[in-house]
C-alpha cells in the first residue's frame, strides 16, 4: 500500500470563456486567483488556479477555458461533483449570496451527516459546498466574502461510476480507507494528510452515459505528495501493480505525473514543492502573465492572443 498520499493537491477543469470563469471563482466565489499561465500544449489558452491566498495543496482549483467549447455531457467515468470545504454554520449565507449573484442549481441537503449546498457553475459544472471544521485553513476574503465565511479549500470531490469496485480497491491502494456508505454513495478517507482528505465513489450502473468532455467537465482530479522522492515511490509503486503511468512532467509549480484508473477517471499525482511562490511574490499571486520558459520568446504573440482578465 502506498503511504505517501496526502489528500487532493488540486482539481483542473475546462471552461468555456475566460473572463467568465475568472469572475465566478474571484467575484462570486471569493477565491483568489493564484496563478494567471498557459496550458502547456496550447499556449494560446489560459491556465488559471484559484485557491486561498498562498495556493495550498488541496485547495486549489485549475482551469482551462477553451474559448467557445461546447458543454460537456455528464455522465459516468468522471468527477462527477467537486466539492469545497466552508466554515461550520455558514451555508445560510452562502444560500442567499450565491441566490443573489443568480448561481444556478441551489440545493440544500445532507450526506453523512454533513451539511451541503449544490450548486450549478457558469458551464454547468457541478459544486458543493460543505460545512466543516476549518483544521487549520485560512480562507482567502474578499469585499463581498468575508474570511469567516469564505471556502476553506477543498472536502473532497465524488466520482460518478458504473462499477466502483476496481477504484475502491485502487484507492485502498493508495491509502485511503472506507470509512461510510450512504445509498449509493460510498465514502473514502485518507489518514494524516491535508484537510482535503475525502473521495466519494457513487455507483451508477448503467443509469447514466458515459460522460463526454467539454467545458464545465473535470479534466483530471490530483492527488499531494510532499516532494519528487515520493513522488518517484508512489510512480513505481503503480507501476508495479500494471498501472501505465507518465514520466514524470515539470509544471513549473509542481510536478506530475499522470494515470488513468479503470472508472475512467484521469488521476495526476503532484508535489507540493515548489509552490506557486517560485516565480511571484505572495502579495502579487496571480497578476502578472506567467509562461513556461519555452514560450517566453513568444510572450507578445502569445499575449495578443490571450483576452483580458479582470485583476
């Protein structure tokens, strides 16, 4: 079993527009955007993350935003909900300011005994908000969301399966534990790590299609380990055990490395190490442009390409 997984690192999404998306996540939402790069293989798109105010490991939520994708079809074989983490008591207030912003899909319920507000994202993403105990974390505050109010960071995210029986034992590989049921819902836990410790299985068979990507879909989810040692471990671990995993990827703020689970689900394993400060000092996170060194020569092109964002 592997011991080096620390809980979720960050979770990548595509969107359909970028200004829309850095909205939601900085105006309605209160995240602070923490990073403003390119995707790597296409620099001519966005790469934005947004988290709390330094980016810490399982609090930050990436995305693409291909300019005028086509929504993705839910369905099984994907993250079917991402989930964030706000401070016990306040889903009132998230009620009526999200109400007030007109988000759409607001729904008020409970699992495993947690308090939880559904909520649909500008592409139709699908969200959550749940009530917990903050366990150290900080949120990011805003004029209109206040630090006692504001998201934590990550709970967890739930898959959406047709068979979930190969993706617990994967996960059991990985260190987390069963440790609830609720219908069809099964919930996993992993011990000692960051707060975002949590993964949901729910098992749809044969309810659903299988999902086709587009914007509003999760691209991949990733999984924290503390440095490129682990890293290197928990790799060939996996490969041992007949997974077929990348080499390993510099991303600049971290590193990574790739593997499809047998749900269908894209997982990455990346290093807490460098972080997000490596390039820009903590007060200006997220402002200037950042590119990879390779399209550094290309920055005016690249940049005429690129719409303008809102700070």
């Amino acid at each position: 079993m592997i011991k080096d997984i620390k809980g979720l690192h960050h979770v990548t999404s595509m969107a359909a527009d970028a200004s829309t998306n850095n909205q939601f996540f900085t105006g309605t939402l209160g995240m602070r955007r923490v990073k403003k790069t390119v995707n790597f293989d296409a620099p001519d798109v966005y790469h934005l993350y947004y988290g709390d105010e330094v980016g810490t490991p399982g609090s930050v939520m990436t995305y693409f935003p291909f300019g005028h994708m086509a929504n993705g079809r839910r369905g099984t074989g994907e993250v079917g909900v991402t989930e964030f983490a706000v401070p016990m008591g306040t889903l009132p207030f998230w009620r009526d300011h999200l109400d007030g912003k007109g988000v759409q899909g607001l729904t008020e319920g409970t699992l495993f005994g947690e308090n939880r507000l559904s909520f649909a994202g500008p592409d139709g993403d699908a969200f959550a908000l749940v009530e917990a105990e903050a366990r150290g974390r900080t949120p990011w505050s805003t004029d209109t969301v206040a630090k006692d109010v504001g998201i934590l960071g990550f709970h967890g995210a739930r898959f959406a399966l047709r068979d979930v029986d190969a993706t617990a034992e994967l996960l059991g590989f990985m260190g987390y534990q069963k440790a609830d049921k609720e219908g069809d819902v099964t919930r996993f836990v992993i011990e000692g790590g960051n707060a975002a410790d949590t993964i949901d299985l729910e098992h749809l068979p044969g309810a659903a299609p299988v999902a086709d990507q587009g914007a509003g879909s999760v691209h991949h989810i990733a999984f924290a380990v503390e440095d490129r040692a682990a890293q290197l471990r928990v790799r060939q671990a996996l490969m041992d055990t007949g997974y077929q995993v990348t080499p390993v990827i510099d991303r600049d703020y971290f590193w990574a490395i790739y593997f499809r689970t047998p749900g269908g689900v894209l997982f990455e394993i990346a290093t807490n190490e460098p972080g997000f400060d490596r390039d820009e000092d903590t007060a200006h996170l997220g402002q200037a442009l950042k590119l990879p060194t390779r399209y550094e020569p290309h920055r005016d092109k690249i940049e005429a390409l690129l719409p303008p964002l809102a700070a």
